[in-house]
C-alpha cells in the first residue's frame, strides 16, 4: 500500500484572498468570463450560497457569499471595500475592456502611467475594486 504524502506545491506558503460577495454563483460567472477564471473547488449551501477557489493562471483568490454572522461582509454591505486587488496580465487593455462588457464600471481607463506600470482601475459588480495591468519594462 502507497502512502500519501502532500505535494511540495501543497506545502508552499500562498496569501488567497477571499472576496465576499452578494450573489455568489454570479461573481464566479463574472470572473470566469471577464479574468478566465478556472473553478478549482466549490461548495454550495442549501440557500445557494457558494464558496468557490478560483485560478487566473495560478494566481488563486476565493469568493464567498458574504455571512454576517461570521463577520463576513460585502463592500456593497459595507458600502465600499478595504482592499484593492490588483491583476497583473500581459494584455491589461483587453483583460480591461472584457471585464467592462461583463459589467464592471472604470474608475479610471487603462493608460501608461508615470511610474513604470500601463495600469486602470475598474470596480465590478460586487463592489471591488482591481487595479488591471503590467510593467512596462
């Protein structure tokens, strides 16, 4: 009998925000279409909240439904988010304007900015907010 033993990527130390959410199965389909996310795990309650690990090509993050009870809250709840998350690609323009077709708002436009980075800011319909971009050298 073989024994099993967690992987070496398993063992890695790893940061994975959790996004807490209204309308949880919803955010799943708006990342997967405006990021590409792929669904890695998924667990969904009697209500049909979700609790969902999602990769943009290994860059992991998780959404949930938000559960007062647990402190969990939505920054539409909240009205607004502590946290922006920022996406690094190699296309931030077409990762930018996917996610505005999908329905997130611009907070500001894609542009090359004076700091070395071609960057916007979007907030998508659950209300947070991710900075979209790249180095420039």
């Amino acid at each position: 009998m073989k024994s099993s033993s967690p992987s070496p990527e398993s063992l890695k130390t790893a940061i994975a925000p959790i996004l807490a959410v209204r309308r949880g199965a919803k955010a799943v389909e708006f990342y997967q279409r405006a990021w590409g996310a792929e669904e890695l795990f998924r667990v969904t309650d009697d209500t049909g909240g979700v609790v969902a690990q999602l990769s943009v090509n290994g860059a992991e993050f998780w959404v949930a439904d938000e559960s007062p009870a647990h402190g969990n809250f939505s920054p539409e709840s909240l009205g607004g988010g502590t946290v922006r998350m920022v996406l690094r690609v190699a296309d931030p323009d077409e990762v930018f304007a996917r996610a505005i077709a999908e329905g997130a708002t611009v907070v500001w436009p894609v542009s090359d900015q004076p700091y070395g980075w071609r960057l916007g800011r979007l907030v998508d319909p659950f209300g947070h907010h991710w900075e979209i971009g790249k180095p420039l050298c």
